[in-house]
C-alpha cells in the first residue's frame, strides 16, 4: 500500500476479498474501486481484434442488404393456408422463381408470406400483388408492398454516410470546444468501434440490414457518445482539482469507478424498454420493424458501454500522459486514488468530513474524501 | 427558503396538466404515420439534374393538386433536398393513387401518323379491321358548340372513319360514344394517309407544321423504314422509352388496364406539351349519358394557338397529320387519341368524347390538368402497408413500450426508491408533454408519429431517465462522502447539469443532422429524438430538480435513507 492515508479496512481491498455481494454492496454504496486500469491493455486488444474481424468480415462477406438498398420488391400477405410452395409457383408463373419466400406465424396465429423479389419497377410490382392477393384470397388492400428502385439504396448510402461525416465533424469540434481535443479522439475512436462492431455483428450473422437498421446505429452513436461526455466531463472535473503531479490513469480510474454505477444504471434502464421491445413487439406479436431496431440496439448499448470504459478512457489516458503533469510513473493506480480523492491543501480527510456539514457555498477545492469504510459494515 | 424551488415545480406540473387538458378538449391526438395505420408512400426522385428550385416546388404543388383532387385525406407531400415524400395515410384505393402519382411524365401531344395493331395482330391493311376493342382510340375531338349539336350523320362518320383509317378503329360499341358527340362539321374526314383535303386548307398552317417547327431537320430520315414506321421497335412493338424525343418519329401504344397493347400508333414530333394546358374537367354531356373531358388551354401563343395549329393540320389531313387524329401522350404511353374535328377551337369549347365512364373521364381531366410536370419524377419507393398490418405493428409498438416501461418503472423504484418514484414521475410527465407536442405538430404541421417515431420515443425513456441517474449517482456519492442529503441537492444538482447539458447536446447535434440530412423514416426519428431531448432537459430543471429539494426538506424523509436508496452514513459510524 502506498496509499498513506489507507488503512486495512480500506474498501480499497476490500472488494476483492468479500467476493460478489460486497462488490454489489460496494456499488451501491459507491464505495467501489475497481482497477479498471489493470484491464485497459486486455480491453484495447479485445476492442481492435473485435474491430479487425468486422472489417474482414465486411470485405469477405459484406452486408445482407435489404431491398431498400438494392432495390426490390417485398409483399407481406396475410394467408390462412398458402403453402410456401404454392407461393413459389405463383411467383414462377411471373419468371421471379428465384424470389425469397417465408412463412412467418405470429404468436396469435396469424400467418404472414414474405415474398421478396428483384422487382423495382412499380407496375410489374402491381402485377406481383394482384397475383398473390388471387393465391391468397384476400382483397390487393390487405397486401403490404414495399418497392424500391434500383439507385435509391445509394442516395440513402450516400445521405447516411454524409450525415455521418458531418456528425463526426460537428461532434469532434463540439467535445474540442467543451472539454478537449484529446478527449474528441477518444470519443471519435470509441464511435468508429461501436459502428464497426455493430456492423461486424450484421455481418457475420447475416441480418438483413434495413433503414431501421441504420436509425439503429445512428442511435447507437448517440448512447456511445452520451456515455463518453459523463465520464470525460468528470475526468475532466478531477484532473482539474486534482493539484499534485498524478498519472492519468489514476485520474481515470478514479473517474470510470465514480461513474460507474451511473452507467451501469443507464445501460440497464434503457436496455429494459429495448428487451421488452425484442421479446413482446417482435417475437410475440410479430412486429419486424421492432425486432430490426432491438436488435442493432441491444448491441450497440452493448458495446457502447464497453468502449466508454476500455475504448475511450484508455485512449485518452494514454494522450494525456504525454504532458508532463499526468506523466506515468510506474505506481498502481488504485493506490494513488487518493491523490486525486483528498490531496488538496487543507482538507480534513476522512471521518472527519463525513460528519462535517458542508454547505453547498464551500470552497470546492477538490473531489470531497471517499470516505473509508467503516468495521461495522463488513 | 421553504417556497424556494416549488414555484417551478407548481409551474410545470401546471402547465403540464393543463396543454395535456387542452389537447383532449380540442380534440388532438397524434397523426399516425402510414406504417401504423396502413397507406400508401411513395418517394419520387427528379431524373436527371434539377435547373433550379422552382421546377422542383412546381412539381410538388402539381402532385399536391392532383392528390387533393382525388379526395385523400390528410395527404403528406413533402420535399426534402431533391427527393419528393409523397404519404398517403389511411388511403385504401392503393391502386388508384399509384396510377395517379405514377404518372408523372410531361404530357405532350403528338400527330398520329399511322395507326398498327399490336404486335402479332397484324392483319391485311384492309378496312375497318376489328382489331381494337377499347374505346379511347375512337375518341373524338370536337368543335365549338359540340356538346349541343348532336345531329350529325354520325354512322357516316363513323364508316368514314373505318374507311380513312387502315386497321385502326372499329364501329360498334364506339359508335355510341361518337354518335352523342359528333358535330355537324364532323364528316368531312375523309384523310387517309398521305391524302390531304383541298376545301378543308382554309385556314392558314404553317407549311412547316406546329411543333415540328422546332424540329426541322433533326430526325434522322435514315431511322425510319419505307413504310413510315421507326426502327428499332422493341419487343411490344413500340420505341424503347429511352428513344423517345420530341422531334423523333415514334411509335407508341395504347394500353388496357393490364397494361396490354391494344393499338400502336406512329406518332410524328411533339405538336405541344401540357404546359399549353390551363385546366381539364369532366362531366356529362347534355344528355347526361355520355361522360366527357373538357380540357382548357391557355390563350394566346403559347397555348390554343399551338393547339390550333396542330388541330388544323390534322384536321385538313396534311402529311404531318395524315390520320387526322392528335394523340395526347402521358408517360411514353398514349392516353386517347381523339380525332379533330374542326380546324380551328375556341379555347375553352374543346371536348374529348370516347368510352368514359364517370371514373376514367375524371382521371383523364386530372392528368390534362396536372399531368404537365416541369420535371419526370421517378418513383424510387413505393411502400404499401395494409391497415391490419399497420394496426398491428401500432399494437406491438404500444405493448412493447409499455412493458419496457413498467420494467423500468420496478427498476427505478427498486433501485433508488423516493428518488426512484421522483423519476417515474418525471418521466410519465415528460411523455405527458411530449405527447402534446406530437399531437400539436401532427395537427397544425401534418407530422406524422410513424413506427420510427415510436421507436424513438421507446429509447428517449432511457435517455430521461440517464438524467435522473447522473444527478442521483452524483448525490449518493455526495452523501456518501459525508454530505447530508439535504445540504448536497443544489451542489450535485449544479454539477450533474452541466454533465447533462453537455451530453444532451451532443445528442441535439446529432438529431439535428440526422434531421435535415436525412429523408423519410430517419428524418421523423431525429425529430422526436430532439423533442424528447428538449422537454427532458425542461423536465430536469423544472421538475427533478424541485421535486428532491422538497424531499430533501421534508422532516419526514431528508434523513430517512434508507428510504432515499441512499447509503446511509450516519447510521453506519
């Protein structure tokens, strides 16, 4: 221990010998101090492996476009019992034998055919709908047709990818202006490996990639930023308080475990809605416009959190260590978390402060002391 | 210091209720997209590059019109960038409004030059071949006064016109149509092709003809075969659509309701456009059987001059209108091919008679009307969402967030209690306000809450309760390190806020983008995201923020911390 104001009830320690329920405790508690920079390296790796394979994938295999991006047609028929062969003959009939046809069954009973052609022009997609509504037996008004012509796919490419450039633009110059330009490098890298590996998963599994898709990612890159501004803000917030000469690392180590639970509780409160989403809209009462937008959210909450703590904290760590006063020198972070806790001049540390009334017009001179744990709530 | 904060607070909460109070007294409630109550959406794109924004404008007041003219309630034609957004929710005749917006093409009007029966119908050139069975190629353009006269010798005519024109037109069921609408200056066509009629010369044509005035000389005379007829037909026996010109010899067909050939024409270069119309309506003639389409010109040069100098040409059966018959051409396709009947028209007194019945008469006068488009609009998406489709996604969408958000509810509770139900809350008043908003927007602005929309407000539940949890987790901390909870609130509220501030907007920025760089269902995405972005950062202020300070001075629950989900310090040391 190197931490002079540690004692050996120091929660410190703690955590790792009391297993589980003390670490829950811990974070309820907020007394949590995970060495999350012991995993930095490991997390970095993982994040660029993760980001490799995507892009391998993306070349070998690329994307399962859907028909709003190549251009096609799809009929959605209500069928009590149409065969997805008698579909397939139809579709032949009209020369469109290699059509892709599905027969989806709600949780309430009802039969959907998905019949998804190479049609783009809207007359022949008429045709299409005339003869399925015959195979079906119900009225052309209860056929949903979505027709897509050949060269939209590449306008909403080329929108997306322009909306995401200036995106990228306006938020490297926004985080530059508010916080610090080595923290927009931390955020861009983050976002580009959440893109990359929400991408990657579309990949590798073959989903269909639709406009939903897409809204999905755009998204995804609102939550990964959000969550990279609340722990940048406060790195930032006790790099500033933080008066003596202290690693980075230290710095944000300290940060990631003040800002942990509040991430952990955002991820679970927004994934909640999102689960529900999958489960009740998609697969019980067969919405497929639900299941293509939780899908891409889930996983991009997924690794939106991941990168906020192993993508982007790393990251910015290792800039900020380059300038003097945040320079590396070799000590264990989790035992310098102190100096950035309760080092400035004139503080009483601990107990003290804790029954201390401290009005809110204090002279905020640093991160109030964490307090120590006491014996009685071991 | 007690009242401190609670005005807000009573503010809000007021304020609130009451637009929540005002929007079910006036009735609003929020337009659903197409996805969720089914309709028709269709995104067109100009082909080809755009000279400038009116053309552009233009276009969409023209399909503006002609989707009021058919009766769609609460049509949504929107333009963003180049791209038109036409959305038609609730609309159940699909067909009829794809028709109608699909046709989109510059109207023009061509002479017919010769008339030739579909492709592997061909038979002798003998006279009045019964090859066609539709009624529009009998058509007939008539004069002043025509709607009144009907006392014309009309099987004569009607002979006549079997004789004049090889393999095109048959008597008999068409006979009817003509006869209600023939005048007494009708019998005098006699033209067949290449045969032009003396008397008839009187009035005065240019020698180089109407529109093919502009054209002379263009037309590669090499393109065209001995008998007339162009090269280079495809497989229906028509000018691929790509080699259609204005100044170009072509040949192009009439079509039945499947899309069949039923006649070809050769049609000589563009006499005029639709630009030269003024308006089209259809109704009955006096006898009140027969419907008939009135198209209105424009005066003077640009409009019924044109038209009249075509009309005399074809009228006096000179080698530019040998048939005698002027085609109007919507889409590369001919709509009717009405013969002329007199040299020269009033403009206003033009009636074009044929097999209509009430609904083919008034789509005919809707794409005369609005059929001139400054700009080809080509369809790029067409969607079609049945209404049981859409009631049941809307139905999935409803359950879904409704159990994400009771999920959520638990958690929060569970987890911060007071502060928990402080945020509950807060939430069901943000969505109380967000759903005014919507309902506002949708009934003043046509937005429409699509399945997108949905989407996003299911995720911005996440993104108001982050707000929550940023000023919580600031204040456990607080307390945490010894603070009381009373003493921290305005301290942790400050710093959680900036934190806040700026997180939300960066997520400003984004759905700001997304929202003018983007079209269709990612556009109604971005707004409700920045929406419910807003009303979360009022809520925070207005209402978080109050609403725990009240609890922080309340005797019974600032020390209470258990209560609060907070880590209880004094009671630990």
């Amino acid at each position: 221990m190197t931490d002079d104001m540690g004692t050996p009830e120091d929660s410190v320690v703690e955590p790792e010998r009391s297993g589980l329920r003390a670490n829950l405790r811990a974070l309820y508690q907020c007394t949590n101090d995970f060495d999350f920079t012991r995993l930095f390296k490991r997390g970095l790796v993982i994040a660029v492996l993760v980001s490799v394979i995507s892009i391998i994938s993306l070349f070998t295999r690329g994307l399962n476009l859907g028909i709003d991006f190549k251009g096609g047609s799809v009929w959605e028929v209500p069928v009590t019992d149409v065969s997805v062969e008698d579909a397939r003959d139809v579709m032949e009939g009209v020369g469109l034998g290699d059509a892709k046809i599905q027969l989806a069954v709600n949780a309430d009973g009802t039969k959907i055919l998905r019949v998804q052609a190479d049609v783009t022009e809207v007359d022949a997609s008429r045709e299409v709908t005339g003869d399925l509504a015959d195979l079906a037996e119900v009225p052309v008004s209860d056929i949903a047709v979505n027709t897509v012509g050949p060269s939209w796919g590449d306008e909403i490419t080329r929108q997306a990818q322009r909306a995401l450039v200036y995106f990228f633009i306006a938020i490297t110059l926004y985080i530059s202006f508010r916080l610090e330009w080595k923290m927009a490098v931390g955020a861009l890298v983050s976002m580009a490996h959440d893109l990359l590996l929400s991408v990657g998963v579309y990949s590798i599994l073959r989903i269909e990639v639709t406009p939903a898709t897409l809204i999905s990612f755009l998204t995804i890159l609102g939550y990964s930023l959000y969550d990279t501004i609340v722990v940048f803000d406060r790195a930032l917030e006790n790099s500033s308080r933080t008066v003596a000469k202290t690693p980075y690392r230290v710095i944000m180590n300290r940060t990631l475990n003040q800002t942990l639970m509040r991430s952990v509780n955002t991820t679970v409160a927004t994934i909640l809605p999102i689960i529900s989403m999958l489960i009740f809209g998609a697969l019980l009462l067969g919405a497929k416009t639900l299941q293509e937008f939780g899908l891409a959210l889930l996983v991009g909450l997924t690794s939106g959190a991941y990168s906020s703590l192993f993508v982007a904290a790393p990251i910015v760590s290792w800039l900020k260590e380059r300038e003097p006063k945040f320079a590396y020198t070799g000590e264990a972070p989790v035992a310098m978390a102190a100096a950035v806790d309760g080092e400035a001049p004139g503080r009483p540390a601990r107990r003290g402060a804790a029954r201390r009334p401290v009005t809110p017009a204090a002279p905020v001179g640093a991160i109030p002391p964490r307090p120590r744990k006491t014996k009685k709530r071991k | 210091m007690r009242r401190k904060g609670v005005l807000p607070l009573v503010f809000f909460v007021v304020f609130t209720l009451g637009t929540l109070a005002w929007t079910f007294i006036v009735g609003n409630s929020p337009v659903l997209g197409l996805d969720l109550q089914g309709g028709v959406s269709v995104v067109l794109q100009p082909d080809g590059p755009v000279e400038n924004e009116d053309t552009l404008n233009q276009a969409v007041d023209i399909i503006r019109n002609r989707i009021d003219a058919l009766g769609v309630a609460e049509p949504d034609i929107t333009r963003q960038g180049e791209t038109v957004l036409v959305q038609l929710p609730g609309v159940e005749n699909q067909d009829r409004v794809l028709e109608v917006i699909g046709q989109t093409a510059v109207l023009s009007f061509r002479p017919v030059l010769q008339t030739l029966p579909p492709v592997g119908q061909e038979v002798p050139t003998t006279t009045g071949a019964p090859t066609t069975t539709a009624g529009d190629g009998a058509t007939t353009t008539t004069g002043p006064g025509g709607a009144t006269t009907t006392t014309a010798p009309s099987t004569s005519t009607t002979e006549e016109l079997g004789l004049g024109a090889p393999g095109a037109l048959t008597p008999g069921e068409n006979a009817a149509g003509l006869q209600a609408t023939t005048t007494t200056v009708a019998p005098t066509t006699t033209g067949a092709p290449g045969t032009t009629v003396p008397g008839s010369t009187a009035t005065t044509v240019p020698a180089d003809g109407a529109g093919a005035g502009e054209c002379a000389g263009v037309e590669d005379q090499a393109r065209l075969r001995q008998n007339g007829v162009p090269r280079g037909l495809n497989d229906e026996g028509v000018t691929p659509s790509d080699e259609v010109e204005p100044c170009n010899t072509v040949v192009l067909a009439e079509r039945d309701e499947d899309g069949n050939v039923v006649t070809r024409f050769v049609l000589g270069p563009t006499a005029l456009t639709g630009d030269a119309l003024s308006g089209a309506s259809a109704g009955l003639d006096q006898s009140g059987v027969t419907w008939l389409v009135r198209p209105t010109f424009r005066g003077g040069e640009d409009g019924i001059d044109k038209f009249n100098a075509a009309a005399a040409q074809c009228f006096a059966a000179a080698p530019t209108c040998p048939t005698t018959q002027l085609a109007i051409v919507l889409d590369d396709d001919v709509i009717s091919a009405p013969q002329i009947q007199t040299d020269s028209f009033e403009r206003d007194q033009i009636q074009i008679s044929g097999d209509f019945d009430e609904s083919s008469a008034k789509d005919l006068a809707l794409v005369l009307e609005y059929g001139a488009l400054p700009v080809e609009l080509v369809p790029q998406q067409t969607q079609t969402v049945s209404a049981t489709l859409g009631e049941d996604s809307l139905r999935a969408g409803l359950v879904a967030g409704i159990i994400g958000l009771g999920l959520t509810v638990i958690f929060m509770v569970g987890y911060y209690r007071l502060l928990g139900v402080v945020a509950v809350v807060s939430l069901t008043l943000e969505f109380a306000l967000v759903w005014v908003l919507i309902s506002y927007l949708g009934e003043s602005r046509g937005l429409a809450l699509t399945l997108a929309g949905v989407t996003g407000l299911i995720v911005s539940i996440g993104i108001s309760v982050d707000s929550n949890v940023v000023f919580y987790e600031h204040l456990k901390e607080d307390v945490r390190n010894g603070r009381t909870f009373r003493s921290t609130v305005d301290r942790s509220f400050g710093s959680s806020f900036t934190t806040i501030i700026k997180a939300d907007l960066a997520s400003l920025i984004g759905a700001f983008l997304l929202y003018f760089l983007s079209v269709g269902p990612v556009r109604g995405f971005a707004l409700l995201l920045g929406i419910s972005t807003v009303v979360d950062l009022i809520a925070t202020w207005f209402f978080i923020r109050p609403a725990v300070l009240i609890l922080a001075r309340s005797p019974r629950y600032r020390n209470n911390y258990a209560a609060l989900g907070m880590p209880n310090v004094e009671a630990g040391s």
